[in-house]
C-alpha cells in the first residue's frame, strides 16, 4: 500500500496505453505509481503533498499538461514535473522549463531516458524537501533568540567583530560574548561559520542595512 512518505510517481496522460505503459515502467523499478486520465482528476485527488514527481503529458482535452504546471505554480505546490509531448516546440519547452519541469521529453521516448529522467526528478524532489525541512528547523530555532540576541546575530552574520558590535550597540564587550555564547547554543550552530549559513538558509540579509551599518566604516570610526 502507497503510503504519503513513499516517494510516488505520479502519471497524468489521457492516453490509457501511454499511462499504463509509464506505470509498468516504474513499477518495474520497484517503486510505487499512481495513473491519471486528466489534469482534473489529478486535481481532484489532491496528491500535492505527496513526496515523488508528476510525469506529465502536454496535450489533453480540457486542461493541457503546461496548464497544470501552472496551476501548481500558482497554488504554491512544488512538485518536480517530467513534461511528455509528441508536440513539443522550442517555446513550450522553455515556457514548461520556466515553470519549473526538470526534463521535457519528445513521444514516444526511450524507456532508460525517461526513467532517467523520473530519477532525476525524484532525486530533486527530495533535495528540495530536505532543504525545506531544514529552513523550517533554524527558523524554528530562530523564534527562541530574544531580540538582542537577534540585533547581534544580524551583526555577526555580516562579519562584524564583537569589539565593533560592542561600540555599534553601546553595550559592553562582555554583553556581546554572552549574546554570541547563547545565539551559538540555541541554534546548536557549532562555529560562526556554521551560524552564517544557517542565517542565509533562513533569509537573514547579510548585507549591511540602515540598521546595522557597515562593520568596516565603524573600524574606521574606531580609528
């Protein structure tokens, strides 16, 4: 049984022949498969969440393959998409390639390319949700920094020594090294340089601001 945490290949194709032939493929492979005879009833079943890619062919009565595509861009789904087509032109597949399909194929297709391309589809699907579980885990952990823990963090991602941070904020050296000590220990960052890439994982500019100014024009007010 097809459980939400096995990878799927999901297979959207109006062409019964086409989709079972796709599905025997991956089955073949071991992994589990799920047919659809339309974009709608793709939709309708609601596997968006699901952890896997959409092969997907372009053209279908009512709602093309590239007209999906673009309803999951504009949901904000993201699910790697293997986009198949005996019509395809050079402006359909940038326009596919633009919307975010990792391969787009001719019909009919070679069975070793086209599952090349599920498995490099497959792999970037669980490269992506592993960044995104790891985004949400230091977000998470940024919640728990006061906000003068935060004032220093977006000092330090920038490179600013903590004497200049220390002049910067008019607080004392001391009071910069036991802010440093906490940010380290509740974002369980192991050195600063881990602490900066956790900081751009999570979005924290680090270019200087209004707020934090430039490290290297404090020094020279140092000076």
């Amino acid at each position: 049984m097809v459980t939400a945490n096995d990878p799927t290949v999901f297979v959207v194709d109006d062409d019964a022949a086409a989709r079972e032939s796709v599905l025997a493929l991956v089955a073949s492979h071991g992994m589990a498969a799920v047919g659809y005879d339309s974009a709608e009833s793709f939709l309708r079943a609601q596997p968006v969440d699901r952890t896997g890619c959409l092969v997907l062919d372009y053209r279908m009565p009512g709602m093309t393959g590239l007209d999906l595509q673009e309803r999951l861009k504009q949901d904000g789904v993201e699910i790697p998409v293997v986009m198949i087509t005996a019509y395809g032109d050079v402006p359909l597949a940038v326009r596919s390639m633009r919307n975010g399909a990792v391969t787009f194929l001719g019909k009919p297709c070679r069975e070793n390319e086209l599952w090349e391309s599920i498995e490099q589809a497959l792999a970037f699907d669980a490269k992506t949700r592993r960044a995104r579980a790891e985004k949400s885990e230091i977000q998470q952990r940024i919640t728990t920094l006061t906000a003068d823990e935060m004032t220093v963090l977006r000092h330090l991602v920038l490179g600013w020594p903590n004497k200049n941070i220390a002049k910067q904020l008019d607080i004392g050296l001391r009071t910069v090294e036991l802010r440093k000590a906490n940010i380290l220990r509740k974002m369980k960052a192991g050195s600063l340089a881990e602490l900066v890439r956790m900081a751009m994982v999570a979005g924290i500019p680090c270019e200087p601001s209004a707020e934090t100014g430039s490290p290297v024009a404090i020094e020279a007010q140092a000076n």
